[in-house]
C-alpha cells in the first residue's frame, strides 16, 4: 500500500500545484463554506488526478501480485498471496485485523516520512544540527 500511496501522491500532488487557489479563494468570497468549497471547486479539479494516480496503483499492485504469485516457490507463501488464498475461502477476524495493522503502520510510516521531509523548511533556530548541538 506505501508503495501505490507514493505514486498516487505524486500525480495529485502535480496536479494540486498547477491549480490557481484565487479559484477557491473566489469561491469562499462569494459565500461557499470551506467544505462547499473542496467539494464544489477543489475536489473537481483534483479529480482526474486522483483517478489516474489509483488506476495506476492498481496496475501496478496487480503486476506486484503477479509477479509474487508466478515465482512463489514450492511450501513458501508471501504476504499477498497468503492474502489472496484467504480471501478466496472468506474473509476471516484475522484478515481484517492484519489489514487495520498494516494500513496503520503504513499510514503512521508515511507521517513520519512527512514529518521528517518538513523539517528542512523550519526557520534556522529549529534546524536538526542546532537541535541535537552539533
């Protein structure tokens, strides 16, 4: 999931920096609500970056499950077939708790990617160097 997350951050992320934010500065002006205006002008003009950024995900998550499947050797399973045989007999307690485990850690994995990649714009004082007195 971490891996398909990058791809569709990045295509949002390109199309989010070509948008003009006078569109939705315009829209909060002329009396739409914040949540108005995502929905009524921002969520529009992201959406076909969303769309290609999950459809590209999903190729490539399906070229990942191939590949794993086609060169899984004999008495050894990966995580995503293991997955995908479970499915195939019905979603079990044990499936759904492994995917809440794996969405949080990805999720708590990603922030702190985020985290880290921030911390270079702070202001001089709250660089790491200075923090850690070096």
């Amino acid at each position: 999931m971490v891996f398909c997350v990058a791809y569709i951050a990045v295509v949002v992320s390109s199309r989010l920096a070509g948008l003009d934010p006078r569109i939705e500065e315009a829209a909060l002006d002329l009396g739409a609500t914040p949540t108005q205006a995502f929905v009524r002008v921002l969520l529009p003009q992201l959406l076909p970056g969303i769309v290609a950024g999950s459809l590209l995900a999903f190729v490539l998550s399906m070229d990942d499950f191939l590949i794993a499947y086609f060169t899984l050797g004999v008495g050894r399973s990966t995580l995503p077939v293991a997955i995908y045989s479970t499915i195939r007999t019905g979603v079990t307690p044990e499936l759904n708790a492994l995917s809440v485990v794996l969405l949080v850690a990805s999720a708590t994995i990603a922030g702190l990617a985020e985290y880290i990649r921030n911390w270079g714009d702070r202001p001089e004082s709250m660089q790491p160097a200075e923090f850690f007195g070096i």
